[in-house]
C-alpha cells in the first residue's frame, strides 16, 4: 500500500474502534478485555497515520486481532476474518 492508502485504512481502523466505543454494552469483564484489544489497535493505527510509510505495526494489528476470538465467542466472526488477522 502506499502512504495514502495506509493513512486511509488506519482512519477506518480508528472509526470503527470509536463506533465500538461508543456502541459498547458489553459487561464489565467482556469489555475490559475488548478494551485491551481495543488499544493495541488504535496505538497500531495511530502509529501508522504518524509514519505510512512504515507498515511495521501491520504485524502487531494482526496479532492483536487474533486475540478476539480467542476471548469472545462470536458467532458473527468468520474463519474468514480469522484467517485475514493472520
């Protein structure tokens, strides 16, 4: 991708966390630990809007996102989007 793509991606990246945000009605615990994926995102994204030219964050994201269904039992969640986290 080049920086401008990056920078658009990392943006999407950083409105769908606000949406989760603000649409969060999980309990307590469930959603301290989204929490923690949250960020690790939105610091990865960040990174990647400060310096699009360097996708060195782009392995940590999809480490992180493996981490979701791990945590949560989603049946909305495909092996599809598993796999694309990897």
């Amino acid at each position: 991708m080049d920086p401008v793509q990056v920078v658009a991606v990392a943006t999407q990246i950083q409105q769908q966390i606000a949406y989760m945000v603000a649409n969060c009605k999980l309990q307590p615990q469930a959603d301290a630990a989204l929490h923690l994926i949250i960020a690790q995102l939105a610091a990865g994204a960040q990174a990647l809007k400060d310096h699009p030219g360097d996708l060195g964050p782009v392995p940590p994201m999809r480490q992180t996102l493996q981490q979701y269904p791990r945590q949560f039992d989603d049946s909305t969640w495909t092996a599809d989007e598993a796999e694309e986290a990897h």
